[in-house]
C-alpha cells in the first residue's frame, strides 16, 4: 500500500506562511501532477512531506498509508518507503557512485530488518538499474554528481528511484532546463518503474512538457500556498493554451 494524505496543511519558514490548508490524497498506484506558477508553493509542499527541517508545520497533518508521519523525520520517511528526487543533490566528494549506491540500499535494508546486499547481487542490480535508466556504466567510478550535469544528475536519481523501488516517489522538477533527454530519462523512469509496482507518484512541474510523456490521472494548481483548481489530464491542455493568468482571476472572482 501506498497512501499519501495530506490534510489542511499549514507551513510556514521563519515568519513566512507558504501554504495555506493544503488538501491532496494520493492513492496507491495513482499518478498525480501538481502544477502552478512560480512560487506558488509547489517545492515547499515537497520538501515537507519529505519532513525538511527548515520547514515548520503549523496546521494539518501528512499521513503516509494512514499513519501519521507529520513530525516523523527525513530518515524515517525514507526507510517507510518515501522518496523524493533532489533529495541528495549535493556533490559528494570521495563517495563513488557505486559506493553510494550500496550504502543507500543497505540503510534501507536495515530499516526492514534485512542484512546487507551481497557484492554480486548489489551488482547485479545496479547493472540493470543503469541499462534502464541509461547511466553510462562508467558512472559507478565515478564522484557523486561532482561534474554531472544536470541531465546525469537526473539520471541518478531515477536511477536510485529504481534501486529504492520506494512506495512512493515525490518528483520535483525544480530545474526547467532540463534537456528532452533526461526529460525521456524521468519519463520512461516513470512508466517502466512505477507504474507496474503500483508506486504513488507525486510529479510537481511549472511546466506542461513532460505531462505529455508520462500522463497522469489527476491534476492540481497550487497558487498562492493553496490548491485552486483540481481535475484530470484535459487540465493540462487548459494551462498550456491559457497560461496561469486566469487562475489568479477566478481565484479572486471567487474571494
Ligand atoms: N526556506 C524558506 N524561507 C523563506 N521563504 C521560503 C523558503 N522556502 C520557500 N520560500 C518562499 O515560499 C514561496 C514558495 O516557494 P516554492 O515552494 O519554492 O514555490 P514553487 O516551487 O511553486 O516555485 C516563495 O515565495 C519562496 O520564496
Ligand atoms: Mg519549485
């Protein structure tokens, strides 16, 4: 089961009050978009459900398959089977890819109970994790993201999405620049991975792009720290041909 409810959530970083009663249900196997423009809140609601310790929950609550994980921290969210791209966008000097790799299976592992990987199943699997999600092979040699662009930087981490095989994967696609490249990278990662396990799927874009490759069932417009508007893919469609303007219309029509 996957099943990731948010309910009336408030946050606020420092004195700023980002969202404002945020509402979202995500069910195992569904595939969610969460859209709206800059600003708006869309990160910040990433970065609190993967329980960031710069942001402070004021209202409201996040339960993760019903149990309430609202101050439950980064680690613990991980190892119940949450997952979040950008989650480790930092260069590590000295920790190879493959070494890295290793290291976050294990903690996942042990957060289940279960011994370490052996080398030639830790191999076996990278290996095929790396075909998938097309990481030059030479890759596991390497530093950390020290050098990668920011294709490979995605790269890695769809590629860890396959390895983790999370119950659910929050995809944050904070960087618009993105090349159509690792856009088919996340894409395909998306289809090959998730839909057959059955992962929830969160994926936050200002953008309409990648909603064409990998389509997702339901569709929500975050503005001003609040989901405005809530429907299916022909959303998408809307927002493309009309922009965000008319959003901020309705929404103040409505007040
Ligand atoms: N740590 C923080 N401290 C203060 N303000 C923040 C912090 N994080 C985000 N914000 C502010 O909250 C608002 C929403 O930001 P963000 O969630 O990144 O929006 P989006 O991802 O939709 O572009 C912005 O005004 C941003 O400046
Ligand atoms: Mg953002």
């Amino acid at each position: 089961m996957a099943d990731l409810e948010i309910k009336n959530l408030h946050v606020s970083a420092g004195d700023k009050h980002i969202l404002k009663g945020v509402d979202l249900h995500v069910r195992s196997g569904e595939f969610h978009a969460l859209m709206g423009p800059n600003g708006s809140g869309k990160s910040t609601l990433a970065n609190v459900i993967m329980g960031h310790p710069n942001l402070e929950v004021t209202e409201g609550q996040v339960l993760f398959d019903g149990e309430d994980i609202t101050e439950a921290d980064t680690d613990e969210r991980a190892r119940m089977g949450l997952f979040m791209a950008f989650q480790y966008p930092v260069a590590i000097p000295g920790v190879t890819v493959a070494k890295y790799l290793r290291t976050i299976i294990n903690a996942h592992r042990e957060g289940r109970g279960e011994d370490a990987i052996s080398l030639k199943d830790f191999r076996k699997q990278a290996e095929a994790a790396m075909e998938m999600t097309q990481v030059p092979r030479e890759f596991s040699s390497r530093y950390l993201n020290e050098g990668f662009s920011g294709g490979e930087k995605k790269r890695m981490e769809i590629l860890q999405m396959a390895l983790l095989s999370p119950k659910f994967a929050v995809l944050d696609e904070t960087d618009s620049g993105l090349d159509i490249d690792a856009l088919n990278t996340v894409a395909h990662g998306v289809n090959t991975i998730a839909e057959p396990s059955g992962m929830g799927v969160l994926i936050i874009t200002h953008y309409q792009r990648i909603l064409h490759m990998v389509k997702p069932q339901f569709v929500h417009i975050m503005y001003r720290g609040r989901i405005v508007k809530q429907g299916g893919p022909e959303l998408v469609e809307v927002l493309e041909q009309r922009g965000y303007g008319w959003i901020g219309e309705e929404v103040a029509a409505a007040a």
